[in-house]
C-alpha cells in the first residue's frame, strides 16, 4: 500500500471527526493535529513507515507552564526546552498520555485493546480502517477524559507523587505523566504553581541531579528556572 493512500485514508477521517473540535492539520514527515484554546494546546501526531504506523497518545500544554519554559529558554545560551513545530508556530508539551504506548503490536495477531502506539501489518486499507476505529475511539473516549481529568493541573502533581512513591520516573512509558523533553524543568514548574507541601524536597533532588559532572550542560538552565521560580506565586492549592 502507498503511503499516498495510507495518508489519505488517515486524514479523511479524523478530519471529519477532529476539525469540527478545533483541530488543525499539518503534513510534514508526520501527520500532526493541533488545538490551540485559551490556556491550553492538545496535539498528536503520526509516523507512517512502510506497511506500519507509528501513533501516540495526546499530548498537552498548558499556558501557564509554557510562558516559564519560553522564559527560561530565552536566557540561556544552550537550548534546552523540546519544542512542538506547527505551521510555523512552536509549543511547549506538558504532560502525555503514555497509556497509548511505544510497544509494537502485529495487525491481524495482536488487539488494539492493548493500547500499543505503533502496529506492523498497516499494508492495506482493511488494516488502515481497523486502526482507525480504534484510535478514534481512544481520542473521543480515554483520551478525552485523559485532557479533561488533567485541565485541572493538581491532578498531574497527584500522578506525579504517586509515581515518586512507586519509585517510577515521571516519564515512564505506559503509566508516566510528563513528556521526555525536560520533565524535571516542568514538574518542578508543576510543584510550585499547585503550592506542594514537597515542593522542597522535589527542589533538593534536583538540585542533586543537576550537580552531577554528566548533567552539567543542562546546569545554567536549571538554575535560570530556579530563579524564576523564587519569583512565581503559587495559583493552586493542593
């Protein structure tokens, strides 16, 4: 099957199914959607490799996180903040939905129940549609309660702590809460907008971490957000 096809399929339907929510397209070497509200930016997007899809859960941004991301980026000499591209826009993602995972299943040999964000065997528009009815169901049903559940930024503390106390990273495929790119840099930003009673012992750790030799390059950066972030008031109460 020509990715042309695979592509055209994918579009045609959740076009139909995401622009009347809001969402935008973009086709670059990925088929990106975004929605851009007042406090928030939700985004996904695809990899379409031959006879495979390569898919994700939603992801989010939150204005408030952002708008001290963008201040720490633009003092630094060395970039460090990941940065979503859109049309010739850039965002910053918060937290990620790592239900939908980064495991492989097989079309045909695995179910889509499993929840796996990449799939071999998408070689014909049969397989295409399969997937299709499975993933628009996750972004109209788990995927949705997922942002709605989480607009409520306390709530991303909450996971955080539970993760801290099973001893996960933040991060973690399957059940983690922020994305990969900078996660200490935004649930430390977390931590303090939400008033955490751990916001010092969060502080300490990575101030442990940042003092390493190998996280050197990352230090400068750091202490900028620490800077910050003496300067930010609380606007939650957990």
């Amino acid at each position: 099957m020509l990715k042309s096809e695979k592509q055209k399929i994918i579009t045609l339907r959740l076009d139909e199914v995401l622009k009347p929510l809001g969402f935008r397209r973009e086709i670059m070497d990925d088929i990106r959607y975004l929605r851009r509200t007042e406090g928030y930016v939700d985004s996904f997007f695809f990899f379409l490799p031959s006879h495979s899809i390569e898919g994700m859960g939603y992801c989010r941004g939150y204005k408030e996180i952002a708008d001290i991301l963008w201040e720490v980026e633009k003092n630094v000499i060395t970039p460090y903040i990941q940065l979503w591209r859109f049309k010739k826009e850039q965002y910053i993602m918060a937290i990620c939905d790592h239900s939908v995972t980064t495991d492989w299943g097989y079309y045909g040999e695995d179910s889509f129940d499993l929840k796996l964000g990449n799939w071999l065997g998408i070689d014909s528009p049969e397989a295409v549609n399969a997937y299709l009815d499975w993933y628009i169901g996750y972004l109209l049903g788990e995927g949705q309660e997922f942002l709605d559940y989480y607009s409520y930024l306390p709530n991303v503390l909450k996971k955080m702590d539970e993760l801290d106390e099973k001893g996960i990273s933040w991060w973690a495929d399957a059940v983690g809460i922020l994305p990969e790119g900078q996660p200490y840099f935004t649930g430390l930003i977390i931590s303090k907008l939400c008033n955490d009673p751990k916001y010092d012992e969060k502080l300490e750790r990575l101030n442990a971490y940042y003092s390493k030799d190998e996280n050197e390059e990352d230090l400068p950066a750091f202490e900028k957000l620490k800077e910050i972030l003496e300067h930010v008031e609380p606007r939650y109460n957990v």
